[in-house]
C-alpha cells in the first residue's frame, strides 16, 4: 500500500473545501439541488432531467375483453385496463417526463367500440394511461380521422379530462398553434407530433389544422413555434415507416437526417411500424425509428408485434448545450393461447418442482391473461419468486435479445446505448 504524503492530504483537504463551499453557495443562490440541477463535481452546468417514450398503444377487441374480465375480478364497471398495463408503471412513473403515443380514437363510456380499419376504443384507457404515470400523448396517428372532427374532439375532451396533455391533434385553430410545452423541473419541454397520412380520410379542407401531416417544412414550423413560446428542449413524435419491418425505410432515414441536420430538434420518437426499429445518433440528435407496440394484440400475432421497447432519455445540459444519453426497456406483451378446440380445458399449470426451478412445489400458472410486461424486471423477480413458466421464461429472453440486437444494428452501441435494467445471469 502507498503512503500518502502530506502535501497529497492538503491537496485532498483543500479540494473538499471547495466543494463544500460551492454547494453551500448553491444553496444561496436558490440553485436545485441533488439530480435537478448539475454540481461542480459531477461536471454538469446546468439541469438534467428524465424522459420515457414509449410504443404504440392500439386498442384491439381482444384487449377490451381482457379489461372487462379484469374489472369483474375487481368489482368495478369496465372496462379496467389497468391490470394489462401495471407491469410498465415502475418504470413510467419513475421518468420526469413520460410521453405515450395513442393511436386509436377513443369512443364513449358505453360504447359502441370497433377496430381495424376504423378504431374507436373504449375511453377508459385513457385513465389507466393517466395512473402508470403518463404526462402527454401524441394523438396523430394513420387513424387520428378514423372518426372524425367529431372523434379528434371527442379523444382530446377525455384527454384533458383525465388531466394528459397532448398533441398532433387539435380541435381549433388556436389550439393547433398553440405549442404543448410541459415544465420539467424548471425547464421547458415542447413535444410536437406528426403522421404521414390517415388511410382513406382525408384532412377536412376547412380545418387543414385538425392533424399534423408529415412535412420538414411543416415540422420546421412547429419547432420555430415552440422555441418562441419558451421552449428549451423539443421532443418530435412521429408517425412514420412501414408496418411489421423492423428496418427503417428509405424515407425515414432521409428523413431523419434532415431533421437532425436542419432542425434543432433533440430527439425523434417513432411509432407506426408496430415492430421494434433501430436507435441512431445522427449528428448529434438520438433518433428512435420505432418503439414497437407498447400495447396491442393483433388479429395474426407475429412474435415481432408482442415485443416493444421503452426509450430512456436522460438530458442534461452541459455548456449550453442539452447532452442526450439514451437506454431502453425491453417490452412483452404475454397473449394467452387461442381454444383450438370449442370447450377444452386450459392447461393446469405445473409445479415450480416439475418445471425445474424449484422443490418447494409451487404452482406455477400458464399464461391465461393479456399483461404488459417489464422483461429484466420480470425475470429478476423471477429468480426469488418462481412464478414464471419455463416457456415464460425462454420467450421473455428471446424478446430482450432480439430487441438488443434491432435497437443496435446501426451502430449505436458506440454512442453509448445500454439496457436501463440488463437481464439477470
């Protein structure tokens, strides 16, 4: 072991001083403190502040049955989607800013509701996007006119109701040209949303202001608009790609370089493909081509359909300039297995014995639920509670991997991309 001498001690004495003196200092000057503002030590000049993205929330018929059975185990009027979507609220509600992208048009309390071509889904999913800790929603979609004037007013009334911001949408003018702009530990936060079109429905020509369409003209327009409303920090959600292809196309990466290169956007969320899309940093700027599906269940399930992911942003300003890390949260979605034959019974269960993991004989249940699942989170608990199945347990990893491998294949392992949480050994 090396002796320290005492010149080294005065050195390290004297350092401490300073610090010390600097944090007291911050205290005077009514500067935050702790993960809200940066220190001296830590390098950081200036705020940091935590955002979430995450993928498509599509409401298909099946998901509302699940709901209704779910708010019968509970005793309340349904549908309750909460019990499908609990298994991401740790991880949503920890972010300072939680961002959602809501594809369909929501209905009214009692219905009637429909899917595929034309979504209208039962209104109460909003509340449970409110409770898991959602701050604002994209609400332009290919679907955003599946109802209407009528169903983009309808959507944001519920919105507002149960207190989500939102954008990409708007029921008048002046609430088109009016920026979405959250305070997030003091700093300004703008998130604009575009799509690339609406199917068959066309924009109203008296209410060009009803969607936001994809241009880099237009999305210039709404940048330039934020910053002159105070905007420190803009987030740009975006409908965009090609379904079920977990590349980006040729006009996304186009693009995506413009924006990064002719916009002082500072980070892109993209939704639509319902597939996970690679992460990239291009020039500076994180772009998320595609976050999956957080949550639906497709009439033809693919595999790639059930898996999502979460982006974790984390910005802190250095210099003046707003520093972007970027991790992610691999996602499931578990479908519990169609009846291949009418009245037969659905499988027992094992015991924990019998599936391996352990003696104490634990019954360990199938997969009988629609739920959104945290993957890391889930098999970590796994290890001391044993409530997973072995086929449970294989699918959750191979979801994580193959999510790994898509978010990492342009590169992005180099400009640091890592798993939040990484899976257990």
């Amino acid at each position: 072991m090396k002796r320290t001498s005492n010149s080294s001690l005065r050195t390290l004495g004297t350092t401490l001083l300073v610090v010390l003196l600097l944090s007291s200092m911050s205290g005077c000057f009514g500067k935050a403190s702790g993960s809200s503002a940066g220190s001296a030590a830590g390098g950081q000049d200036g705020p940091t502040f935590t955002v979430a993205a995450a993928g498509d929330i599509l409401i298909h018929p099946q998901l509302t049955e699940q709901a209704m059975l779910d708010a019968k185990r509970h005793h309340v009027k349904g549908p309750y989607f909460g019990d499908i979507m609990a298994g991401v609220e740790p991880v949503i509600s920890k972010a300072d800013l939680a961002i959602c992208h809501l594809e369909p048009v929501l209905g009214t309390t009692n219905g009637p509701w429909s899917s595929y071509p034309n979504f209208l889904v039962p209104p109460q999913i909003a509340t449970t996007i409110k409770d898991i800790g959602y701050d604002t929603c994209s609400t332009n979609s290919n679907h955003s006119l599946d109802g209407g004037y009528a169903g983009v007013k309808r959507t944001l009334d519920t919105l507002d109701k149960v207190g989500l911001k939102h954008t990409g949408s708007a029921r008048t003018k002046k609430e088109h040209d009016t920026p979405n702009i959250i305070d997030v530990k003091g700093v300004k936060v703008a998130q604009i949303s575009f799509a690339f079109g609406y199917n068959a429905h066309e924009v109203p020509k008296d209410k060009p202001w009803l969607v936001n369409k994809t241009s880099l003209k237009a999305i210039k327009a709404a940048e330039k608009r934020a910053r002159a409303a105070g905007a420190e920090v803009v987030i740009l959600s975006i409908h965009w790609g090609r379904e079920d292809w977990p590349n980006p196309s040729k006009s996304q990466l186009e693009l995506g370089r413009q924006i990064a290169t002719q916009t002082g956007i500072n980070l892109v969320i993209g939704h639509h493909a319902h597939v996970v899309q690679p992460m990239e940093k291009v020039h500076g700027t994180w772009i998320a081509y595609g976050l999956g599906n957080q949550v639906a269940r497709h009439d033809v399930p693919i595999g790639l359909t059930e898996e999502g992911v979460i982006g974790w942003f984390t910005f802190t300003k250095h210099h003046g300039k707003w520093d972007v890390k970027a991790q992610y949260v691999p996602t499931f979605v578990d479908l519990p297995p169609t009846q291949d034959v009418k009245g037969q019974n659905p499988d027992p269960g094992v015991t924990a014995a019998e599936d391996g993991t352990s003696g104490q004989g634990t019954l360990v249940q199938p997969v009988r639920d629609h739920r959104l699942v945290d993957i890391a989170r889930s098999l970590r608990a796994d290890k001391t509670q044993h409530t997973l199945t072995e086929q449970q347990r294989a699918r959750y990893r191979l979801a994580f991997e193959r999510t790994r491998g898509t978010l990492l294949n342009r590169g992005a392992a180099k400009d640091g991309l890592t798993p939040l949480l990484d899976l257990p050994d």
